[in-house]
C-alpha cells in the first residue's frame, strides 16, 4: 500500500503526514506526476486561497493530473473546494470533478457576534453516505476552518449546518472529499482516513 500526498503551495500537508504516520500508513510527499499516478490512494490537501492555487496547479499541469487519476483521491479542506466547478474566492474556475460551486458563507442579518467567519472549531457530522463513513460516524464531530462553503447537492456525502446546511463532505465514483480537517479530528478523523486507506 503506498499513499501519495500531493505536494504544491498549500499549507497543511505535514499535518496529513502525520496522521498517516499515527496510523503506521506508509506515504510520500510529492509532485512527481508518475508517483501520483502509480500510488494505490492519493491525498490532495490544502490550507490556502483558491485562485493563487488554481494558478500553480495549472502552472505545473497538476490540475490536469488529478483529474486524470483513476485511484481512490481524498481532497481536504482547500483540496475538496478546487475539485469543484467554481469557487467565489477570487472568481476562478476549479477542476470540475465536482459539478457544485464554493461560495462565500453570509453573515446572517440580524446577527449577535455569535456566528462569526471562518466557520472554526468542531461541529457535527450528519447524513453520511460515502464508503469514507460507516454508521458509528452519524453525528460525530470534527474540526473546520473555513469561510467558503459547498452548497447541498447531487454529490453530497455528509451535511454540517452552520449558517446553513452545506455539503462537509462529497462524493462521486473514485473522488471523495472532506471540507474538514480529519487529520485534526481526533479519534473520529482517524477512522476516516482508515475507512479511505481501506477503499
């Protein structure tokens, strides 16, 4: 079994590592197009701004690449929102594996300071239905930062509400997806990623 995380200009890559090194997985950290494309599962994490990105990935031909990989890629956080059609920040086109688009949460009007964003810090899971979830992970809570968001869809694989229902997690054929940080998530991200490492 060898996993390869997709190294290019995000932040939050040496934490996947080392939760893949909690779990004893074996990985690499790598832009190597053949590495990627000969890894049993593929990581494409991300803490970062979508257009910048978008631009390097384009920049190196890895926008091409991953849409292109055949294999299990679980995109993270940044990762999931440049799978999808569009993101709002910085107006860009993404890699469209996802037909949903990223937009900009709103502050709810009347509002107390209570609902503040990014979205950061734990909430809940619910609706999963993806192989990257099993039924104990109903309700169970992980940890978000973010202030751009999925909107519920046709490939939707868990729902978190925060200002609204939005898409925490997508799915289709070989592509999964977590707008959370399950490498931050404690004992619940941890099974995540084993449930992917298993796929």
């Amino acid at each position: 079994m060898k996993i390869a995380i997709i190294k290019y200009n995000a932040g939050n890559i040496r934490s996947v590592s080392f939760a893949l090194d909690r779990l004893g997985v074996e990985h690499i950290i790598t832009a190597d197009p053949d590495e990627i494309r000969n890894a049993d599962k593929v990581i494409f994490p991300g803490v970062g701004e979508a257009s910048s990105t978008m631009k390097y990935l384009k920049d190196t031909k890895l926008d091409e690449l991953i849409v292109s990989l055949k294999q299990p890629v679980l995109g993270i956080c940044l990762g999931m929102q440049l799978m999808c059609s569009h993101s709002e920040e910085g107006d860009v086109p993404c890699l469209g594996i996802f037909e949903e688009t990223v937009n900009k949460f709103e502050l709810p009007q009347p509002n107390t300071d209570l609902i503040k964003v990014p979205h950061m810090g734990w909430n809940a899971i619910t609706n999963v239905n993806s192989a990257l979830f099993d039924a104990s992970l109903e309700g169970k809570y992980v940890y978000f930062v973010h202030s751009y968001y999925v909107a519920l869809g046709e490939h939707t694989a868990a729902t978190t509400n925060y200002i609204l229902p939005y898409s925490s997690a997508l799915h289709k054929n070989n592509f999964y997806a977590t707008q959370f940080h399950p490498e931050k998530s404690g004992d619940v991200g941890s099974k995540i990623l084993e449930n992917f490492i298993k796929l």
